[in-house]
C-alpha cells in the first residue's frame, strides 16, 4: 500500500491530453492523485509537478489493473479517461484488430478499473466516478463504428452503475466532449501528424484543460449533488460530424 493523503483522486489515462490536465486540476483542488497509464516516464514527471503518485497502468491487462488496485489504500474520486479510438473506416472495411482495441480500451477498461475500485469508492462514503464517454456515446456517425460502438456501450456501462448504486455514497458523472486538441487524432491515425492536424483544422476545438475543469466543477460540488452527464462541444461544432470551418 502507498501511504498517502487524503481525498485520493485516481486519473486513468493521465500521460496525456484530458487526463494529464485532469490531474493537474485535481491537484490544486488539494486532492492527492494517482495518475495511471502505460507511459510511466511522462506519468513520473508528471506526478512530480503535482506531487501525486504515478503508477503503471494498463487497463486492457487484468494483472496490470489487480496490481494498480493494489497499491490503493483509499479512493474518493475516480476518472475514467483512459481510451480512445483506432482508424476512420466504412463497416464494409473494419480492421477487426482496431475494433478489440477501442472496445478493450474503452469499455472493458472502463469495466476493469471500476469494478476493482467500487469497494474502495463505497468505502470513502463519498465517492465520484466521472467517465469521459464523448458526443460518439451520443450518436453515429459514417466510418467510425468501431470508437461510437465502443463509446456508446462505455456510456452503457456507465449509465446502468449510477441506477444500481443507487442508495450509496456514490455519485456518477458522464462527459461526453466534441472535439478536443489532444494527441486523440495522432493515436487515431497511427502517428500521422499532417492528418491529425486536419480534423482542428479551421475551427477552434476545445483543449484538455477545458474538460478539466469542468471535471474540477463536478469534484467541487456538494455530496447531494449529482450532475448525471455534461455534453461540451467548441462553439464551431453542432453534432459528431458537423462544424463551421474558416477555409482562410
Ligand atoms: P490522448 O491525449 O490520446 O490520451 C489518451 C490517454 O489514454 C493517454 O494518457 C494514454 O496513455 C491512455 N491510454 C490509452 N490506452 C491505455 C491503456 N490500455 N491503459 C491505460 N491508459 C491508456 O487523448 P484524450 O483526448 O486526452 O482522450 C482521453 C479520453 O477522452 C478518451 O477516453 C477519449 O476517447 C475521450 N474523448 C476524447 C475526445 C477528443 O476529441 N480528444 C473527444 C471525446 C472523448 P498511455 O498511452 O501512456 O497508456
């Protein structure tokens, strides 16, 4: 067990983009932060800015996520931002490979951290579980199957634990962001810069630290208070797949 302070926020996914920012917010909100990814040097530095904990995790790995609950002594807020997507492609072209990764990112990740953490949660007698599902959970839209299928079972999941956990001390938030300029769209097209770029191009997208602090909002409010889901789009987005783009 790590000795730590309390209230314990864990951020999963906290290498980068939304979870990193996450962190950051948690932090100087006075919670102590267990940050959690696959990248352990970036959490390492991270962890040392903030003066949280960075632990190893990879969420798709039982024995990673056993290990990760392991070192947990208390949780109070948990974040479920680890996740993401793997290629643009028709039905008729799924790369069936890039389907298991979004759907064991996302949702069996998702499953794999919250089920170990609820005794923890439950215990804390004031628990939160904030997801990031994204507009995906809200709607489909052509070539991106695979993330919207896996986004909207995330957000199912999600969805049915705040019924079943109804009665006790724990309350869940669902985000569901539009377009946010993180390295989303670089790990979407393997690394592809140029074609990454282009899906901000023209448009003001929201950023990582846009989200944090909404998450910040929702860790700050009272116990009774329970925001169920908190849609947040750029001003330049109307659905999924619809923006208003300057071409100068
Ligand atoms: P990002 O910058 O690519 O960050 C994704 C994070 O997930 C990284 O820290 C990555 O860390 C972690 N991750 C990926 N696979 C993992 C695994 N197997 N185990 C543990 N951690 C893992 O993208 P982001 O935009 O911040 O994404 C955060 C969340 O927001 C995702 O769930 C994404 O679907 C959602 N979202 C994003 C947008 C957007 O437009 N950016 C919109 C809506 C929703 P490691 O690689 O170091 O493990």
């Amino acid at each position: 067990m790590t000795a730590i302070s309390y209230p314990v926020a864990v951020v999963t996914g906290a290498s980068s983009g939304i979870g990193e920012a996450t962190a950051r917010t948690l932090a100087a909100q006075g919670y102590h932060v267990v940050v959690g990814a696959r990248r352990l040097d970036r959490l390492e530095k991270l962890a040392s800015d903030i003066g949280g904990t960075a632990l190893s995790l990879d969420v798709t790995d039982e024995d990673s996520v056993a290990a990760f609950v392991a070192a947990l002594s208390r949780v109070d807020v948990l974040v479920n931002n680890a996740g993401g997507a793997k290629g643009l492609a028709p039905v008729a072209e799924a790369d069936l490979d890039d389907w298991r990764w979004m759907w064991e990112t996302n949702v069996l990740g998702t499953l794999r951290i919250t089920k170990a953490l609820l005794p923890k949660l439950i215990d804390s007698r004031n628990g939160l579980i904030v997801t990031i599902t994204s507009v995906a959970a809200l709607e489909g839209y052509d070539n991106g199957a695979g993330y919207t299928s896996a986004k909207h079972a995330q957000a199912l999941l999600h969805r049915t634990l705040r019924g079943e956990l109804l009665g006790k001390p724990v309350r869940l938030t669902e985000i569901a962001p539009g377009a946010v300029e993180t390295e989303f769209s670089l790990v979407r097209f393997e690394g592809d810069a140029e074609r990454a770029a282009k899906v901000y191009e023209g448009i003001d997208p929201l950023v990582a630290a846009d989200i944090a602090e909404i998450i910040g909002f929702v860790a700050s409010r009272p116990a009774h208070v329970n925001l169920d889901q908190i849609v947040v789009r750029p001003r330049d987005q109307a659905t999924a797949g619809r923006f208003a783009r300057r071409t100068t």
